[in-house]
C-alpha cells in the first residue's frame, strides 16, 4: 500500500460561530489522485484550504481537530508556513498567474525559496513548463505577460507555477471548471502523466471528470464526509444509498 502523505483527523472549522466541518477523517497517499465530489456548499473548498493553511488568511476561522504532513502538525506552531505551501501547492479554479512574465511566473515561488542561481531557475522554469505540457506555447514568449494567454494556456502556466518549486501535493479547486472541453481534457490528460510523481487533491463538480482520472474519491456533504473509497469501487457499488443518489444525479 502507497505511504499516507496527508493524514486529517476529526477535522472542524467554523467560520465566526458557523461550522462548515463537522469532524473529517481522511487521509491522502502517495501518487494518487483523489477527487472531492459533493455538491455545492459541502465544504469541499474549506477542506481543501485545510490541507495548507490557506485558511489561515480568512479572518474568523477557528479549526481544531489534526493534519499531518509528512507525520508532521501543521497546525503547529513550530510550522513553516512558507515551507508548507512549497510542499503542498495549490491550483485555483480560476487561472490566477500573476501580471507579470511567464518567465518570472513561474520563477516566483523559487525566489521566494531563496533559489539564486540563475541556470537553476532557467532549468526549473523549462522543466516545469514541459511537466505542465505549455512549453511549446510559451518558449518564444517567456517574456510576454502571463495574463495574456487563454484561459487553459493561464492554467498550465499556474499548474507550472505550482510544480517548479517541486510540490509533494498539489491541490486543485475546480482546475478545469473555468475551461472550454478541450482544454479541460487536456488538463486531465497532463494531471494523470504528472500523478506518477505527484499527489493530487483535486476538488471537481464533475463527475466524469472524478471517475476518469481520480484513484480515490471523497464524498462531502453538508459538511461531513459520507464515504472515501477507491473510485471504480464508489462509482460502481458505493456503500451509501445517498452516495448512490448523489452519484445518480438525483440530487446535487
Ligand atoms: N469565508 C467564508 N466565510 C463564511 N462562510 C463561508 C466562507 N467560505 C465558505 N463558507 C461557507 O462554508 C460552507 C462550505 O463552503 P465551501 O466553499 O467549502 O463549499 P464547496 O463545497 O467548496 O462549494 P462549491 O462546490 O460551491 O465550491 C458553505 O456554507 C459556505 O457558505
Ligand atoms: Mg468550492
């Protein structure tokens, strides 16, 4: 069995006095992808900020509850915050590179690491680019403004971004909600190459999408978990009926 990279145990949050976890088990292993399903308003999105923090920068939240990374709280104080988000990165729903060059888009979070050699970063910035299957878009305009290529060209560049500092995990919010099919299947297609080296947490509302390209899937709903399990397994005969409902497109 892969190794567990994340573990969360009996995980709550609230936002001011209203709980949107209500206590989540759920642990993540290596080079696999799992998706999060459930639909909207399950807690999907606040799980998932959980797992690096990003929480942290929404005011009035309380968490309690364990995360482990690596066997390691980072919950704890002793937690680099900076240092966890370099192993544990994140992919947004809407492409957010910064307005900057493609180049110094994905050279960023290097920097940000302390990285100065040049030809390292040159050698990251290309590498990355071809992990993220863009580099043949963008090798000739390494300079242009990363905002001004299409939508699925902005998300590779952000998985891109995401991967140069070399990631254990990445997240994923709805990466391909925002893109046009082709895109999208593309995106699939690049996620499920990079997955022999990378783990994925990848929320989606679809779920297609989840029974293609996800090992596992996680079922969310009104903020618990109903049921976690190998994909073919939950989508072929899950363990609840209201999984089965949900699954069915009778409710969601
Ligand atoms: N910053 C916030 N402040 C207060 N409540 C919030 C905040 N963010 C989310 N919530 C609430 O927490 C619950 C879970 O929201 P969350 O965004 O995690 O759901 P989701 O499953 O990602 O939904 P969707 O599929 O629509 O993205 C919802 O009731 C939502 O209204
Ligand atoms: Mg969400």
């Amino acid at each position: 069995m892969r190794k567990e990279v994340i573990s969360a145990k009996d995980v709550k949050l609230s936002y001011g006095n209203f709980e949107a976890l209500h206590g989540i088990n759920l642990n993540f292993r290596e080079k696999e992808l799992t998706a999060l399903i459930g639909p909207s308003g399950c807690g999907k999105s606040t799980f998932l900020r959980c797992l690096n923090r990003m929480n942290d920068d929404i005011e009035n939240t309380t968490i309690t509850g364990e995360i482990l990374f690596d066997g390691q709280d980072i919950y704890s104080p002793k937690m680099d915050l900076v240092e966890l988000r370099k192993d544990v990165g994140m992919v947004f729903q809407q492409p957010t590179p910064f307005p900057f060059s493609v180049y110094n888009n994905i050279a960023y979070g290097l920097r940000l690491a302390g990285v100065k050699d040049k030809d390292l970063i040159d050698q990251r910035v290309e590498e990355s680019l071809k992990q993220a299957a863009i580099w043949n878009d963008v090798k000739d305009n390494l300079d242009r403004n990363a905002q001004a290529f299409s939508g699925g060209q902005q998300q590779r560049i952000c998985i891109a971004r995401a991967l140069a500092v070399r990631p254990k995990v990445v997240l994923l919010d709805e990466p391909t909600s925002a893109l046009d099919p082709i895109s999208s299947s593309e995106i699939e297609e690049t996620l499920l190459e990079l997955k022999q080296s990378y783990t994925f947490i990848m929320v989606t509302h679809n779920l297609q999408q989840a029974s293609r390209i996800s090992d596992r899937t996680a079922f969310f709903m009104n903020g618990d978990l109903i049921e976690a399990g190998p994909t073919e397994q939950m989508f072929i005969a899950p363990d609840k009926q209201i999984t089965s409902d949900y699954l069915n497109g009778r409710f969601g």
